[in-house]
C-alpha cells in the first residue's frame, strides 16, 4: 500500500495499522513532521515531496479528501482507496467503538483508549491526534474492541457500522460538504442509527433528537474545576481529571460510558482517567516563553471549540489570558467570523494570524482574511485589545516584547501555527512546510 500525505495523523495511524497487520507500506508527504518520525521508527520511510516515481508498482495508493484527483502519485495508480474505505476494512476486523461529533472527537477517544487499557482490555486504536501516555497515534493492540473517530467533515463516517458509536457535539463546521444544518443532522441521524441500543450521546436535546431513542445519554453535572484539573461524579464514581476544562469533564463522561459499554469495569476505567494526559495539539502545555508565560498549543478551529479552550485556560487563574488564533479554510472565516470573534473576546488579549487555507484558494474567496475574525473580536470586546498580526514573525516580535511572567499564552488553530507556539519556548519559527 502507498499512502499519499502519510504525514497527517490520520493518515499515518492507517499506515501503522496496515503495517503491524502484515502490509508492505510506503508513503509519501509534502513536508517533514512529527508523525513522519513515528513511521521512521516502526520501518516505514516516507518519502518526502509528492512524485509518480514514489508509487511501487502495482501498489494500492491510499488517499485523503485533501488530497486531489490532480496529484501525481493519485494520477498515477493503478488502484485507488479512500482513508475512510480502508479504515472501515481494519475496523470489520474487530469490534468497533467509533466516536464522531462536530468537537472532542479526538480527546473523547483517546480517552476512551485510555479507560479501557486501565481496564485491561487492550483496544486497538487509530485516532487523530498522538496519545501522549502511548506516544503514537494508532495500535493494534491485544483486545477485541477497536476505537476509531468517525470524521463528519467529509460524510466519511456513514461508511463504518460500530457496535458502539459515541456522539459528542453536532455544529455546522464543514460548509463546502453541507449545505445546511439540516443536512448535517441526517447524517449523524444515519450514522447513530447504525448503534441502536449503544449509540451513545451527550445528554442535550437537540442531540438526543438525532439518535434513537434507546440511546444511553452521559453528562458530567456541576464539574468542580480548578487550576490542578476537575472532578464530577460519574454513575456515584468520583472522576479526577488533570486535563483542565468543564469540556473535558464531558469528553471524559461520554468515554466512559462508551467504555462501560464495551465492558470495562466501570471503577477501573474512572480511576485510569486520573493520570490521562491528553492528546498532541489538545490544550498541550509546550513550555515557557523567554519572559515567563506558559503557552499552551490547542487544536480549536471551531468558536465552541475556542470558547471551551478558552475557558479551559481561566481555570488555570493566569494573570493575563493571550489567544492566538489562526483561522483555518476561508469558507468557515466567512461564515463563521463573528462567532469566532465572539469567542476570542473572552481572551485579555487576542493576536490574529492570517487564514490557513488548506485545500482552498484565496482567489475563490475575495475579500476573506484574518482581518474578518480580528474585527469581530474588537466589535465583541468591549475594549479589550485585538492585533491583526498576518505573519507568525510579526505575530512573534509582538509576543516576545509583550509575554511576561503569570501570562498564559493559548495558540491555537488547526492549521500550522503550532510552529508559532513552539517558537516562543524554542526562539525561532520553525520552517514552513512548502
């Protein structure tokens, strides 16, 4: 199998898996990152640049919904699989716990991976982001069960059947797939639908209203919340976490539900979650910055997901909360500029950075910048300061010279601003991908 932008996380606990399950795997990525290493390690080498020449002959080429028809390695197979196809094979393979939602996907199954090896049941797992307590984003593991997320952004989740299926939010946030929350709400309807009686849900209404109606409802009420993480009562069990945020109370009751389900002890797999330590990219702490301020890189690209983040971070009781935030597709910065700037206004002070475009061009969106999300901050203030900062070397010169002691500096964005937030603990911004 060859595997094009094998450097992304989901398409690199793909690789991990086929790998460890027998297959001759190759790759190949735009640029070098830390998942690439993770490959390196377990006997995958990636190539680096997109080129026919990478394709073995008669390979299987593995592609993304990023990744287009244009493509010289997709241009030149023989075979093609979407990601999602392929995952849904490896995931027939055992019993599936999949979780999907517009928001926490990522750490509601990771946490979920966490409770159900602290209950011995050792789950395979491909998930999006890297476990911090595994190191790896993806295993095979000794178990039965296997827990994947099921992504919305692009219908590919409607292509897996789990036993148990985990819905954790449902926004509009893909505007190039849907056409309108209606449309959005009958897909995730499809898709609990497929888990009857374990198709699980947070306890809202609207949610509630898009699975069946034997659905198994979680919540993590009245979540006390503090600068060493939170604690809430779980089925009479008392959950501590050290992930701060009431968001990750939630994330935390829906895993464990999930895993309940599955048949982890449920006082095992509560008393695991003590020492889970998250996901790479989610409320990550990367160190201190010349001046003293912790910062912190988050994955939020979405105003519930920056609003959580946010909020996450007072829980720390900073003297002075910095948001940095790089919007992500000019499609959402248009629809979603206001609430991304009503979001960002919780923040003492809030830098902006220009649009990482993935997928899309800027000439298909005129007039859409940073600038949009940056505004809207300001209008949503009430005063408080906003800088429209389109470059990380001028978004850095200005936090190096204003980050002091007690600050938290919160950056975040799905895009590759985290090599901003590394560059204010390591001095110098790493080099952009091409």
């Amino acid at each position: 199998m060859h595997f094009v932008g094998i450097g992304g996380a989901g398409m690199s606990g793909i690789a991990l898996i086929a790998h460890a399950l027998g297959a001759s795997v190759t790759g190949s990525d735009r640029a070098e990152s830390g998942y690439l290493v993770g490959l390196r390690a377990r006997g995958i080498e990636p190539s680096i640049g997109h080129d026919a020449a990478n394709v073995p002959d008669g390979a299987e080429v593995v592609y993304s919904s990023a990744v287009p028809p244009s493509n010289p390695e997709r241009a030149a197979a023989e075979h093609e699989l979407h990601r999602a196809d392929l995952l849904a094979q490896i995931a027939r393979l055992k019993r599936c716990l999949a979780v999907t939602g517009s928001a926490g996907k990522t750490t509601t199954a990771s946490m979920a991976v966490h409770a159900l090896r602290g209950a011995g049941l050792d789950p395979a797992y491909v998930i999006g982001g890297e476990l911090r307590d595994t190191g790896s984003n993806a295993g095979w593991g000794g178990g039965e069960w296997i827990v994947i997320e099921a992504d919305e952004s692009d219908r590919s989740l409607l292509k897996f059947d789990p036993e148990i299926a985990v819905l954790t939010n449902a926004e509009l946030d893909h505007h190039s797939t849907y056409g309108s929350r209606l449309d959005l709400d009958e897909t995730f309807r499809t898709f609990m639908a497929r888990a009857g009686d374990r198709a699980v849900v947070w306890d809202r209404p609207a949610l509630r209203a898009l699975c069946p109606d034997s659905a198994v409802t979680y919540d993590a009420a009245d979540p006390i919340l503090g600068p060493e993480g939170s604690r809430f009562m779980w089925h009479g069990i008392e959950v501590r976490l050290i992930v701060p945020g009431a968001h990750n109370a939630v994330n935390a009751a829906g895993a464990l539900t999930a895993a309940e389900l599955a048949g982890a002890d449920p006082g095992r797999a509560a008393a695991a979650l003590a020492d889970f330590h998250g996901a790479r990219r989610r409320f990550e702490l990367l160190g201190q910055s010349a001046a003293g301020a912790a910062v912190y890189d988050d994955y939020a690209h979405h105003p519930t997901k920056v609003a959580a983040a946010i909020a996450a971070a007072r829980t720390l009781a900073p003297l002075r909360l910095v948001a940095v935030f790089q919007p992500h597709l000019y499609s959402r910065t248009r629809a979603l500029a206001e609430q991304f700037g009503s979001a960002l206004a919780a923040a003492d002070l809030t830098v902006v950075v220009d649009v990482y475009p993935a997928r899309e061009r800027a000439e298909d969106y005129p007039g859409v910048d940073g600038r949009l999300v940056a505004a809207a901050t300001a209008d949503a203030g009430g005063g408080r300061p906003v800088a429209w900062l389109p470059t990380f070397e001028l978004a850095q010169r200005f936090l190096d010279g204003t980050l002091r002691a007690g600050d938290l500096c919160l950056v975040m964005g799905a895009g590759d601003v985290d090599r901003l937030a590394r560059a204010l603990v390591g001095g110098r911004i790493a080099r952009p991908q091409p």
